[in-house]
C-alpha cells in the first residue's frame, strides 16, 4: 500500500492512497460438501480464488476551524475473481435450487464520498458540545 498526504494550508489536507488486498475464501465454501434439503441442494467449491483487490482513495479535508470538518472524495476498486452465490433453478426433478459458491469475473467499483462533521457549541446546557456527523457516499458497480 502507499499512502501520500499533503498539507495544502493550515485547513486543508489532500490525500491519496493505492492499496492492494487479497480476500480469501470461507473455509466452509472450500469444502467439497453436498447437502440436499427439501429439494434444495449445497454444494462446497474446493476449487474456489481468491479475491483480488487493487483500490485507489483521492481525498480532500477541509477543517472548520477546531471542530469541524467537511471531505469529499472519490474511489475506484478493481476486483478480480470475486466470490458469490450461484443460484441454479430447476436443475432436475427431485432439485428446485442449488447454491454453490463461484468465482465471478472482473468487477469495478467506482464512487464518491461527501460527509460533513461538527460539534455544535452554540447549543444551551447539557446539549453544548453535541455533534453531528453527514455522510454520502454514491457507488456505481460495472461486472
């Protein structure tokens, strides 16, 4: 992973960040089981990957003062073999369903974030100092 910051001015960071991860499968789904009940059927993958992911984070703060902040950023996350349920219907007489564990193609997550943070001191009383905290985050997927 890299992670880079840069201090624009006193209220402003900008950052930056590639990472690459790896997830693996649930023991349980590589486990070449089959089960059958009520006319459903399970079966485990043993040949299942794992999934790859290559991540890039932009990012922007800008700090309110001493007690807030407000960021925005976007990000683009590449997978590769991920892991999902395959549904099958109707597969024969006696099976309705069946349910395996499979590895899917390459898959893109792109988005962007907005959130907003503050602790409201103008409140009277106990309520002094209370906070509130915004976020938005907007994900569009392509497989």
């Amino acid at each position: 992973m890299l992670h880079l910051r840069y201090d624009l001015d006193r209220k402003t960071v900008l950052r930056a960040a590639f990472t690459s991860s790896l997830a693996r499968p649930n023991y349980y789904d590589l486990v070449p089981y089959i089960m059958f009940d009520d006319g459903e059927l399970f079966l485990g993958n043993s040949e299942l990957d794992p999934t790859v992911s290559n991540n890039l984070d932009l990012m922007a703060e800008f700090y309110i003062g001493s007690l807030g902040l407000i960021s925005g950023g976007f990000f683009q996350k590449t997978l590769k073999d991920y892991i999902y349920i395959e549904v099958k219907k109707d597969v024969s007489e006696d099976i309705e369903e069946q349910y395996q564990p499979v590895n899917g193609k390459d898959a893109t997550l792109s988005g962007f974030e907005f959130s907003w943070q503050q602790q409201l001191t103008f409140l009277p009383g106990a309520l002094n100092g209370l906070g509130i905290y915004l976020n938005y985050t907007g994900v569009m997927s392509t497989l």
